[in-house]
C-alpha cells in the first residue's frame, strides 16, 4: 500500500486546501520547490542544523536527471531565504569531521564554545595546543569572518609575538585543502555551505547571530523579493519538510509534478530527519493523501526510529493529526 500510494503522480491544481486554504502554486520553474519549518536536519548521526525556516528548491546536477533522496550528489539545496542555527558542539563535530578531516592538517582536536558574544576555539596547531578568542561578522560577500581578539599558544598570549616577528596566521598555517575556509591575513573566513557534506547546498549569508547556545545564519535573496512562502497540504503541521513541483525521485519511486509533505509526529520541539537513514523513518511512519492527491507522511523523529522498527509498531496517531 505504502509504494501504491507513493507512486502515484501527483499533479495538484490551484485551489482550496482541506483547511479551506488558498494553495500556492510552486512556480513553474521546473524545479522542486522546498519549504521547511522546525525542522533538525541530521549533516549526519550527531551534527544537526536547527532550521526554524527555509524557502529554496532543489536544483539537479546532472541534465535530465531529477533530485534522488538515495543520492544525495544528484542535487543541490539552494536557499532562497533561511534562519539556521548550528550549536557550538555541532560545528565542532563539522571542523573535526569534515572541514579539516584531511592527512596532514594542521589543526586537530577543534572545540568551538561562545563566550559572551564571541566563539572561542581550542585545540591543537602543530602539536601546541592554542585557543583563539574571536569576533564572529557576516561579510557583504556572504561569508563569516572569524576575527581574533585573542590567540594564546600554550596558555600564553602570542599576539604580541606575531606582531613582534611580523608574522601573520595565514604564514603559519596551511587551509589550501580545508573545505569552505581560508585565511585573510589574521582572520578566517568561512563558506558556511562549503564546510558541510553533501548535500551541496548554497545560498547567500545576510547576517549571523551569535547565541548562548548556538549561532544562527540568516539567508536571504540576492536580489529582489524573496520566493513566496507554500501552503503545504496539512496547514496544521508545525514541524514539516514540504516539496513541490518538478519531479522528485525516492527509493523506486518517482513524482512527477510532486506533492509531498514530511511531517514530525513528535509531539513536542522540531522534526528530526536525516537523509541517510530516511527510508528507516518512512517505514516507522504511516502516510496519508489528500482528495487533491497530495501525499503527507507522518514520520517519527530519526532518535526514536529504531525502537519503533525493533518493536514493530509506529508512531501514535494523536487526535491533533487532521483528517486530510
């Protein structure tokens, strides 16, 4: 029943939801448009991106062939506006991971935590163990300039050294082969879309916000207005992935003209997805279709998919989920 209902093609006109709705019709680009809200999108098992909302759409990267959930290459995020925030913990788990995670890399060990105001990292450079207390800007360019007010080396301050020796941070270490950074003379500068694993995602940094627990990107056109926001088919959903139009392809299945609603059937905080293991969340979650032939997913959050898979059941059908 499950591939039935999914492999249906979905081609759904402009017109009145089942909440009474106007619906928005995604613009005919030929692309899958996305809308998220409340959504804890997994880089992977630990590192999550907090997203409290996001307008774009998916973008293939190879000509005739449509995004593909189970290949996370054949299609790239654009963001047309977003508010993202990353917790210190997480970007840690990126820098360590991903973004220096090549043979001979000069640092090791990154530990990134904010300090009133400003994100201080730890670790070690070249064997030294060193922490940099820095300024965090978003540049016009769309990046995050990470500026030192602070450098100590073995618990000694050595910005005066430098100064001393004229000498610069970018003469004493090497990010050619580091993903989405590099150095302008004292300060790194960030591509905040560059440092993450596939999938590629791109999109136009506004502004940046540095909190007590994490810090939040904000996104936001180029230029002009901003894509106007969806209605998706469950306007009582507070945590969903939503994708329309173009054509959108999952397991063996494919949408032609797509509808697809993911919604988080936890009952409290954002809905936690994660690509890889997506497939494990549909199995643990039941589906629904509109009179309109939308397709909504109610998925369980990726944490609790495993006991529900181990025990057989799913997700409880709590009486605030609308009759569609």
């Amino acid at each position: 029943m499950l591939t039935l209902l999914l492999s249906l093609p979905v081609v759904l006109a402009a017109g009145p939801t089942a909440a009474g709705t106007p619906s928005v019709r995604a613009p005919d680009t030929g692309r899958v448009q996305v809308q998220m809200e409340h959504v804890d999108f997994h880089v992977d098992q630990t590192a999550v991106l907090h997203i409290r909302y996001l307008r774009g759409e998916l973008l293939p990267t190879s000509q005739g062939s449509p995004p593909y959930f189970d290949d996370k290459g054949s299609f790239v995020l654009s963001i047309d506006s977003a508010r993202i925030g990353i917790s210190a913990a997480a970007l840690s788990d990126v820098l360590n991971r991903y973004t220096f995670a090549y043979a001979g890399s000069p640092l090791r060990g990154l530990t990134v935590t904010v300090e009133e105001g400003r994100l201080k990292q730890s670790g070690v450079m070249r064997g030294v163990s060193f922490t940099i207390l820095a300024d965090l800007l978003a540049t016009p360019q769309g990046e995050l300039r990470l500026h030192p007010t602070s450098i100590k080396a073995a618990g000694l301050p050595v910005g005066g050294l430098m100064k001393f020796f004229g000498l610069q941070l970018q003469q004493l270490v090497d990010v050619k082969r580091a993903r989405g950074v590099r150095l302008d003379h004292n300060d790194f500068v960030l591509a905040p879309a560059q440092m993450l694993p596939p999938p590629i995602v791109q999109g136009r940094l506004a502004a940046v916000e540095v909190r007590d627990s994490e810090i939040v990107q904000v996104f936001a056109p180029r230029s002009g207005a901003a894509a106007p926001a969806l209605v998706p088919p469950d306007t009582n959903a507070t945590s969903y992935m939503y994708f329309r139009g173009g054509v959108l392809r999952f397991g063996s299945l494919t949408m032609s003209g797509a509808n697809l609603q993911l919604v988080g059937t936890h009952a409290r905080g954002p809905f936690e997805f994660f690509l890889d293991r997506y497939t494990a969340q549909l199995a643990a979650g039941y589906i629904r279709t509109t009179s309109q032939g939308a397709v909504v997913a109610y998925l369980p959050n990726y944490r609790d998919t495993p006991a529900l898979l181990a025990s057989g059941g799913s997700p409880r059908r709590a009486a605030a989920v609308p009759r569609l």
